[in-house]
C-alpha cells in the first residue's frame, strides 16, 4: 500500500492528454492539462449551448451585465480510481484500476472585459440528478457572480447528461464522450452499477469524473493560451456543488484531491447540501456507508464550507465534525433553518422548458406539480446563506478573514431520528437565521412529505392568513421594525452579504402586511 501511494503521488492525477482535437497537451505544476476546442460557435434558437443563460426559465442577458458566455470541449485521459481497502474505514488511499480517453464539455460565464475579473473562479460541478444538466449554484448565487466580476464554470459531471445533451442537440454535442475504459465490463463481472440516482450503464464510466475535474482545474489556472480564462489572471479558483454534485466533492476532497503534487488544484470549496455521504469512486464498487469516517470533509490545504438546507442536515450529522480555523485544516459547517433542499430559485436558472423537454426531460416546475395539488414551492431565499458562504469562503481564501461560526439547527430526539424543533410559526429553531424566520409570514416546510425523490426534498411555503398577520404585526410599521432589525442583526454576524440586505429590505417595504 505504501508503494502504491507513492506511485500515485509521483503520478499526481496523472494523463495521457488527447491529442485529437488540439495537437499536443501541456502540463502545469506535474499536472497534464486537457486539449481544448471551442468557442462551439452557435448561439441561435436550435443551436445553442444547454443551459444558455439567454435561454433559461428565466433567462439572464449576460451582455447587460459586462459578461460572456462560451461553451468548450476538453479531452483527455483520466484514470478510474477505487479505495485500496474499501471495506476499511481508516484506509484512505486509492488506487488506479485503469484509465481512459474522455471528451467533456464547460460553459463558461465571465466578464467581457478582464480588468473587470476579481480573480475569484469558481468551478461548479453541473446536477445530474434529473438526468440533464442542472447549474443549482449559478441559480442560487448567480447576482453575487456577476455582481463582483467572478468568474463561473458549469463542468457536465456524468455520462448520463452527456446522453441528454445528445437527445438535445446530437450534431452539436456528437463529440462528448465518457466511454468506459473496460470493455470487458458486464452484468457478470458488475452486477449493480454503483450509481447516487441511477442513469449509469456499462457502456461508460462515472468514475472518469475526478480527472476531468482536475484537468478542467488546472487548465483554467495553466495561463496556457487555449485556456478560456488566459490573460485573466486568476487568483482562486473554488470547486463548488450542490445535492448530488457535492456528494461527489466529497471522495474527490477527501481521497484525489491529495495525490495531486506541488500546489493545490483548488484553493477552497463549497459544498452544498451533500447529506454527509459520498459518492463511488467508479461505478462497480460501493461507496463508503453512511457514518462512514470517510465521508467526514478534511483537506490539508484547501478552505472548505458545508451547508445543509433544513431538508438534509438529519442526514449530514453522519458525517458532522466541528469546525477548525488551522492552516492545514480550514473548515465551516452551517445548517441553515428555512430553506428545503429545493426552493423556487432553483427553477429560474434551470434550462427553459423547451430546451428540457428536447433532452429528454421534465422541469423542477413540473416535477412538483405532481407533490401536492395546488402545493406552492417554498419561496425561502436559499440564496442568502450560499451568497454568504461564497463571500466567507473567497474571504478566507484570499485574506485570510476567519468565517463566523454558527449553532445548529435545534433538535429533538436521537440520531438518526432527529425531529426539527419548531417556533410557534412552524419554522424551524436555530442554526444559520434569516429575516423571513424572525418577522415571519409564512411557514417553510422542509419537505412536502410525499414519497418521491424530488417531492420529498422539495419545500412548501404555507402563507399566513390575515388574521394571523394582524395578531404578529398590528401595523406595516411593527413588521417592518422587526424585520429590519433582524436583516441587520444577521448581516453583522456574516450570514447576509450587503447586497442581499439591502434587497430583502427593498422586498419587506413593498409587502403589505394586513
């Protein structure tokens, strides 16, 4: 074992770069970058990118905002890993079973004029869940980018929504690729495909993600001159996801991450309502069961912060650990109350309802019209505390500024059957607060209680009557008194960026409270 850990840290994420599409790879800090082609030209209605900001739900025109938006395909060789000893709890080394050629594709959003940049990239592992690609982050936080001249990277993470970009466009996309590496591969020789929500088959390989994610990486801070971001001087680049995608930062955090030699690929993390387990690290073994020590974040030099909504902080406790301010261990935990694990927000920067349905898909809008009748999606600005977390993150990373610390969310009962405590409005006590909780008017479930995946991590927001507004607030004054004073008492604590203070104020004036 100890042989095979130095092969592999002399390796560091080692490939075999394609030489395809761009004539010969080039390496940066031991670490092979990918070749790169693009900008994929074409933008028109039936040729554009998925996920296009200008054809969102509700679409974003970049050009106003001072930025652009391309689309790239990188190929490379990545190798599949597996735990040496999976059974082991203590063992945290891997192993390459074998490695494979694979063509990926990013968009990328960033100002139009560099002397705009703030250094900051930010790398966002794209939602598989529902078998298309999903930018949850860029939905939640997309004004906080664009607002400060961050640049963010939408990086396609499975085989699966390769498959739905393929329904969507064919001609377009024809050149993505994630074949598996083991044509051998069977239901005899692997009887279940160790998948987070399914979509995998033998004729690919999941496990080809951690690679492409440290190739795309270090491409963008390579300075090479096919790099979509060269000449823009990057300072940090962060490694961010969401549900599913940050179920996936956790083996590459805490097992990939580490082979790499030299500096550090990634410079912090986000990770998002990630339920404290893991994703495998190919799709023929299983991943380490929950309370699995292995599922804990650490990483020796890089800053990470986990959030979890008020759906997924029962299931992240198996993985809880305390926070830690020490150089070669930076880490923040938060729980936020309020928020589900999926709100309104996350339906406005998810692909229009023409382009989802082209591959092959169903909008989070019409996911949860079959919950509830009539239920109404949960209206809780997740933003609030992912705009947070990005500014304490970036905070930390380039100067050094400790985060707050934060309680958690209060509790009643024993884990793994811990039961939210409630206030008297229905929402929940403790953790990470936020106006809309404190000067209430209306109750944000976790869950809607029905049986699906996407219904039971889906919110409601059940409005007071005005019987029981006029019983809270007598007068638009006395709501707004106490809505005020509690925007103000959360930024201070760090868990409200400036701008969201001031928008959750604007919105509070414009509410008529009967």
């Amino acid at each position: 074992m100890k042989n095979n850990r130095s092969a592999l840290r002399r390796m560091g994420t080692a490939v075999i770069v394609s030489v395809a599409l761009a004539g010969t790879a080039h390496a940066t800090g031991g670490r092979d970058i990918p070749t790169v082609t693009g900008p994929i030209p074409g933008t028109s209605v039936g040729n554009h990118p998925f996920d296009a900001a200008a054809y969102q739900a509700v679409p974003i025109d970049l050009a106003r905002r001072g930025y652009r938006e391309d689309e790239y395909f990188l190929s490379g060789t990545a190798n599949v890993y597996q735990y040496d000893n999976p059974a082991d709890p203590a063992d945290t080394a891997v192993k390459v079973l074998r490695e494979g050629p694979y063509t990926n594709r990013i968009l990328v959003r960033r100002p139009t004029d560099p002397r705009r940049f703030s250094g900051n990239v930010v790398i966002e592992l794209l939602n598989a869940t529902n078998d298309y690609d999903l930018p949850v982050l860029w939905s939640y936080a997309h004004d906080y980018f664009l607002s400060r001249g961050d640049v963010w990277i939408g990086i396609t993470s499975k085989p699966v929504t390769i498959a739905g970009l393929k329904t969507f466009n064919p001609v377009r996309y024809a050149a993505l690729s994630w074949a598996n590496p083991n044509p051998n591969e069977t239901d005899a020789s692997c009887p279940v495909l160790q998948t987070i929500v399914g979509g995998a088959t033998h004729a690919t390989e999941d496990g080809l993600l951690w690679d492409v994610l440290s190739q795309t990486a270090a491409l963008v801070r390579s300075g090479d001159p096919r790099s979509p971001l060269h000449g823009y001087g990057v300072r940090a680049i962060y490694g961010a996801g969401y549900s599913q995608s940050a179920i996936d930062l956790v083996p590459y955090i805490n097992a990939i991450a580490p082979l790499t030699h030299g500096a550090p690929i990634f410079d912090g993390y986000l990770v998002g309502s990630g339920f404290g387990i893991q994703a495998p690290l190919d799709q023929c073994s299983p991943a380490p069961a929950s309370g699995d020590p292995r599922n804990v974040l650490r990483s020796p030099n890089a800053a990470i912060i986990a959030t979890q909504s008020q759906t997924d902080y029962v299931s992240g406790r198996q993985a809880y650990r305390a926070d830690s301010d020490a150089a070669n261990d930076r880490y923040r935990y938060y729980e936020a109350a309020g928020p589900a694990h999926v709100v309104v927000e996350q339906t406005t920067s998810a692909a229009n309802t023409t382009d989802t349905h082209a591959a092959g898909g169903t909008t989070l809008v019409e996911d949860y019209a079959t919950c509830l009748p009539g239920a109404q999606l949960s209206t809780f600005p997740g933003r609030y505390l992912l705009d947070a977390a990005f500014s304490q993150l970036e905070g930390w990373v380039r100067n050094g500024r400790t985060p707050p610390h934060a309680p958690l969310l209060q509790t009643s009962g024993t884990p793994p059957n811990l039961v939210t405590t409630l206030d008297a409005n229905g929402n929940g006590v403790g953790g990470v607060r936020a106006p809309e909780l404190d000067a209430a008017v209306a109750t944000y479930t976790a869950s809607t209680g029905a049986a699906s995946l996407n219904c039971s991590l889906s919110g409601q927001v059940l409005p007071f009557d005005a019987a029981k507004l006029h019983g809270l607030y007598p007068t638009d004054l006395s709501y707004l008194g106490r809505f005020v004073g509690s925007t103000l008492a959360v930024t201070r604590q760090g868990f409200l960026t400036p701008d969201d203070a001031v928008e959750a104020i604007g919105q509070a004036l414009q509410r008529h409270v009967p």
